[in-house]
C-alpha cells in the first residue's frame, strides 16, 4: 500500500486520477470520495467498481446519497466491512484498528478537517465520513483519507476530530457512526478476472435500476423546488444544489468512467455500450449547466426555464437503462 509523506499540519497524498485535473465534478460524496483515495492507497482500481451509481434514485427531496455496498466490496476485491461499536474513546478505537491493518470509517466535523479550509473548516458544521488510517496518540497526529486526498491533523484538530474536547465526552453527544475496513482478505487478480466480476455486478446493478425514471420525478418537483430558491440565500442554494443536481452529476459521471472502464476492457456488444457511455456523459454535462443557470436564477431572483435540460436528464436516463438492458445477456455470459 502506497504511503502519504507527513510533512507540515496538513498532507496531500498522490491523489488517484480522478481526483485531479479538470473534471466536471471533481469530487462525488463524502463517503464515495474515501473509498475511491483508500482503493487506490490500497492499490486497487476503484473505477471498478462504479457500477452502484446506476442504483440513483429520486428520494423526493433529493437525489440517493450514493454509497458502494459492502458485498460488492467483498466480490470484487475481497474487501470486508463491518460497523464499528464505540464502547472506548474514538481514539483508542482507531489505534487498535490501525495496528491491525485497518481504515476506520467515521462520521466527523468538517470544523476540525483542514483540509476544508475555505469552505467549513473552522467555519461551519457539517458532517462527513472520513477514513483514518494512521494514528499518533503520543503526538496528536492523524492521518486520514477525504475528499480529493489523504491528509494529516493534529493539535486542537485531533482532539475536534476524534472527540477528545470536554463537550464532546458522551454523555451528553452521542458517539458518531463508524465502520471497520479489513483488508486482510484482499483479492489481487488478473485484469481478466477483476473485469469478469465487475461485468457480473454491473448486470446486476443495471437490473436494480429504478422502475420509475428519476429525473422525470425531479422535473415534475423542480418548479416548487425554484419557487422556493427564489427567496432563499446562496448558501441554502448549495446546500440544495449538494442534494440535487451536483449529487446526480457526480454520480452520473460515475457511471460514464465505469462504462468507458469496460469500453477499453474489449466488452462485446460494444454499440450498445457506447449508446449508453454517451447518455451518462450526457446527463452529467446536463447536471452541470443546469446547476450553473440555477445558481445565476438564483442570485438575480429571475427563475428560470429549465424544461428542455429536465427534459434531456430524462431522456437520456431511459436511453441509458434501455441500451444497458440490451446488453444484460452479453455481461451475465462475460
């Protein structure tokens, strides 16, 4: 497994490809953003397992916070994940885990995170997974995976981020959410074979795709949704737009990096995956103006007419799952 070098309060690591360079959503959730950086510090290929993005749904008041599910993890790379009790302090937890070889996955204040600097940290509250895989209990160092990279905290941070402050002690504040990566058991297998499991699960998750298309029901939402924005402060819009519009085009693209995974991979019935890699890119982009033309309706109190992009978002969804669908026979015999 690859090493950040500690170097100064906060670290980037090499961040996987992903996470660098300019793309349309740079970065996806909290929660899929750590597994893509450990997959990678794990030297595994996370693009692998992109196929959960095509499970998005409309929830009615936003788009499915969307996470990879644990027993894809263990087909694919052998990895085991199991939730955390948290019947010690967080940090003796975390150092008994990472002694063993283990990433904890746990909820924190991005208050304490600085790698959130001009944005949350030690500005705003706000909940968000990250994933520690190295801690220093003598010298309040911990290292940890989130958003774009790996970093490390210290001082104030440590004691912020793993609950050390006087009112933090449970009782009164309840102990976060947190989960156990073992990656003792990790696969290491051909190219061949990484691409036949993911070809199997991606049929899988294209069968799981909703019934029903979601981004019709967001469009038959989306007016009530502006009304609303119109006399909200842009800081509501971004917590709307997290939920919504970035949330369905960060995973959209998502699913275009998954497809166009198989695409170089040989995957026969390679028209039909092409119809859909071009739907997904679609969407994505679509996601992506629309964000930026509802932020400026936004900011000027002018709502606009968003009918023919809510349009397209639906259209080219049913393309995607139909042209997925032609191609169920050709994964399940990959």
């Amino acid at each position: 497994m690859s090493e950040a070098v500690a170097a100064g309060p906060v670290v980037h690591s090499p961040s996987h490809p992903l996470h660098a360079g300019a793309r349309l959503w740079p970065e996806t959730n909290c929660y899929a953003d750590v597994w893509i950086e450990l997959l990678h510090w794990a030297e595994l290929d996370p693009v692998a397992s992109f196929f959960y993005a095509l499970g998005m749904d409309w929830e009615g008041d936003q788009f499915t916070f969307f996470k990879p599910p644990h027993e894809d993890l263990r087909t694919l790379y052998g990895i085991e994940v199991q939730e955390l009790a948290l019947w010690k302090p967080l940090e003796v937890h975390v150092e008994e885990q990472c002694a063993l070889g283990r990433v904890v996955l746990v909820e924190a204040d991005s208050f304490w995170l600085p790698d959130t600097a001009g944005t949350t940290y030690r500005e705003g509250r706000t909940k968000s997974t990250i994933g520690a895989w190295r801690i220093d209990r003598p010298s309040r160092q911990l290292w940890y995976f989130h958003g774009a990279g790996s970093y490390r905290l210290e001082g104030d941070d440590y004691d912020g981020a793993l609950m050390r402050r006087a009112d933090q002690q449970v009782p009164p504040v309840m102990a976060p959410y947190a989960e156990i990566v073992k990656l003792g058991g990790v696969e290491r297998v051909s190219g061949s074979e990484q691409a036949r499991r993911a070809r199997h699960l991606l049929a899988k998750h294209v069968r799981r795709m909703p019934k029903a298309n979601p981004f019709a029901a967001y469009a038959a939402a989306f007016d009530g949704h502006q009304a609303w924005l119109m006399s909200e402060s842009m800081e509501r819009f971004h917590q709307y737009a997290f939920v919504t519009v970035r949330q369905a085009g960060a995973c959209w693209l998502m699913v275009a990096d998954h497809l166009a995974w198989h695409a170089d991979r040989g995957l026969d019935g390679l028209d039909g995956l092409e119809g859909a890699l071009g739907s997904a890119r679609t969407i994505t982009e679509t996601c992506k103006s629309l964000q930026m033309a509802l932020a400026r309706a936004t900011h000027r109190r002018r709502p606009m007419d968003a009918s023919a992009s809510l349009a397209t978002l639906a259209r080219e969804w049913t393309r995607c799952r139909d042209a997925l669908a032609a191609l169920l026979p050709t994964l399940e015999r990959a």
